[in-house]
C-alpha cells in the first residue's frame, strides 16, 4: 500500500522544506520616508502576534481505542502501540505566504482521549500531494490522516500541517518553498497549543519531528528553525526524517533522465510551482512540448488529483519537456542552482538532540543514496545520527515499515 494516494499510484516524491522563520513584512522601513519605520515596526509586531492564532475548528474525528486500532490495521501499520481513543479536528490559522503577507492554512490537530494535561508534541509533516483534498485535515482517508491518529493513540498531541495553499488554505502549494514550508509549520504549532489550551491541556515545548517522502526535508528545515530559535516556546526534542529526498538537484536530474517512477509528474509539479516562485520559462512552450504546453499549468491547480494529471501526461519526461529544459534540470546554473542548493543543504548542521533517518534500499523513487546524502552532512558537522534500512521495499511501504519503531522511540524520550 502507497502512503498518499498520488504514491498509492505511482510512488514517488518531492522534496520541500527549509530555511529558517522569518521577517513578516516584505519592503523596509526607508521606503515611506524617514517617519515610516515605527508604524512599520508597529505593524510587523503586530502581524507576528497573529500568527498561529486559531481562525476555525471542526471535529473530524472522535475514535475510541478499538476504531482506532482498526483504523491503523486496515492502512496496514501497527496498531499494538495504540492505548487511547483520539480526537481529531481541523482548525484554519493564521500565518504567512512565501512574500510575508497575512495568510491562513490549514492543519490537522489530534490529541489522545487520556487524563493528560500536559501533552508530548509531534509535529508530522506529510509527503508530496498535487490534490487539495487529499491531506489529512480534509480526507478522513488519508494516510496522513491515520498516521496522526498512530501517534495520538499512544499519547503524543500531533499537529500536521497542510502546508500553504492544500486543504482550506487559500491559493496554490509553494511546492518546495523552504521558508513556507516553516512557517506554516511552526505557526500550525502555535495553534495547535492556542487550540490544546481551550480545554485546560497545554503541549510540552520539546517538539518531536517526522515526515516522510517532501516531509523528510522539511523535519530537518522545521528542526533547524526550532534549534535556532524562531519560536519562543517550542524547542527542538527529536528528528525521524523517512525516506526524504535530501540531495533534491540528484532527484530531480534523474527524474529528466527518467530515473524516477512516473517522473514526469513530479518533474512537471516542480517545473510549474517553481516557475511561479522563481520564473524557470517565459513561456509554457519553453518548458512542455507541443500539445502540452496549452495543458500542464492547468493541471497543477490544486484541483486535479494525481490520477487525473497522470491520465493527461506521458509516462516520460523525454515526452513531455523539451530537450533544452531537460538539460536546464540536469545542470543547473545561476539563481535555480542557488534555489536547489538550499534544499541540497537541509541536513548541513549540527542538531543537539537524537536523530534517526529512515530508508529502504528498495525504494526506487527515492534513493537510499539521498539518506546517505544527509548522513554525510550530520557527520561533517559531528552531530550524531542513526541510519536505518527498513528493507527491500518500495518508497510508500518504507514509512509504514518505519513508522511504528518512529512512535516507540518519541514515546520513550521523557
């Protein structure tokens, strides 16, 4: 069984994550004359205050420990960790788009059915999705979905962010935006206290961090903003990255070389979502060959699922890109080489705290060489780190592999 119903077809992933928190505002304080700095400071604060307030919340699941279990064998993981009952709701917050400017997203917040009131953080970012509608707080369905009902029923609140513009958030997906990918992860945080915090339960400030496939980057760059820093509650408790694709210019480059299960896809998410962010083509027709060209663009709205885009594409990238864009990916220069490197880089410092990367050397989507290639990193900066191989298995069966050794060790950190 794939682990999100894009991999549960074709398996494969993306990569997403890192950076640091950052300033709210875009422009600076000169731009109004010399009088402007302080209301502009004034709004900055203000902004910043706002941020992770809790905007709506919707019950989406109330499970005893039975229906949970149930839930977690029918997706095949686990279920003999699970002790509780969960309750699980979707809330809106407030955060930041990829400019700074006032936005909201959407998470899922699931919290055990127990007498705790003080409870032990996950923050589990998810995989690679094409389709709105498919993450957690949305589908009831959803891999993701289950998985924070697995942490939840053994104790840990989890708070699993959407990231910007899936579920209820507004716009497109910054797919492989680091600084969105942390910010609307540490503010679905601060919601999921702010949330917490109506019922008398508060959330322990040591923030353990998992994420599988485009969530493995992303634990490393949400890590590393909690390590320096950016909030002033939580602190970094523990990172399980799983199967992320950490050498991101490798994955891509084999994706244009058709090295990658059903590369085109994912290489077309990534050439049209950055193409908004950075500019990669002036025209679709640099990029896609002629009829697809009229059609890619349209297709990665956020409303077609994975089936539907996989049905309106050829299986190749040599059929869908041109040769010149294909050669773009495989080397690429300037400003795209200096975007990439950051997300070649999530794992280039030294966490204080245990770190264990899970893989599979069967994974043939994400190659167990991208682990390595963030365990070299970890070394270089003398942090140490655990590598695990869960077996000859593929890419989506890796995180259901890991997943329950994931919860043993988080349950055991006191």
């Amino acid at each position: 069984m794939a682990f999100t119903r894009l991999q549960r077809r074709f398996t494969a992933s993306g990569a997403l994550a890192l950076v640091c928190a950052a300033t709210v505002l875009a422009g600076t304080g000169l731009a109004g004359g010399r009088h402007s700095a302080a209301p502009a400071a004034r709004a900055a604060a203000a902004q910043t205050a706002a941020r992770g307030s809790v905007v709506s919340a919707t019950l989406v699941a109330d499970l005893d420990v039975k229906e949970v279990a149930a839930r977690l064998k029918k997706a095949g993981i686990d279920a003999a960790q699970a002790r509780y009952g969960v309750r699980a709701h979707r809330i809106v917050y407030r955060t930041v788009d990829t400019k700074g400017r006032p936005t909201t997203a959407s998470a899922l917040i699931a919290v055990p059915r127990n007498g705790e009131n003080r409870l032990r953080t996950v923050s589990w970012l998810h995989g690679t999705e094409v389709y709105r509608g498919e993450v957690a707080s949305v589908n009831d369905r959803s891999p993701d979905r289950t998985t924070a009902l697995l942490f939840a029923s053994t104790g840990l609140a989890v708070s699993a962010p959407d990231y910007l513009g899936l579920g209820k958030g507004p716009g497109t997906h910054p797919y492989g935006h680091p600084r969105a990918t942390v910010t609307a992860s540490v503010d679905a945080l601060r919601a999921a206290r702010a949330f917490v915090r109506r019922d008398g339960r508060d959330l322990d400030r040591r923030v353990l961090i998992s994420g599988f496939s485009q969530g493995g980057p992303a634990t490393m760059m949400v890590g590393r903003a909690l390590h320096q820093g950016t909030d002033r509650y939580f602190r970094l408790g523990a990172l399980a990255p799983i199967a992320g694709p950490f050498d991101l210019s490798g994955f891509e480059a084999a994706a244009a070389d058709d090295k990658v299960n059903r590369s085109s896809l994912y290489l077309a998410y990534f050439a049209t979502a950055w193409n908004r962010m950075y500019g990669l083509y002036d025209t679709p027709g640099q990029a896609f060959r002629a009829p697809f060209d009229k059609k890619v663009e349209k297709l990665f709205d956020g409303y077609h699922t994975g089936e539907e885009i996989a049905d309106a594409l050829p299986r190749t990238s040599k059929e869908l890109f041109t040769e010149e864009f294909l050669n773009k990916v495989r080397n690429p220069r300037g400003e795209l080489r200096r975007k990439l490197r950051v997300l070649d880089t999530t794992c280039d410092w030294k966490p204080e705290v245990p770190v264990h990367l899970f893989h599979a050397r069967g994974d043939k989507d994400v190659s167990f060489a991208n682990s390595e290639h963030c365990g070299r990193q970890l070394t270089a900066h003398g942090a140490g780190h655990e590598l695990s191989d869960v077996g000859d298995v593929d890419h989506s069966t890796t995180v259901l592999k890991a997943l329950p050794q994931v919860v043993r060790e988080f349950n055991a950190m006191r």
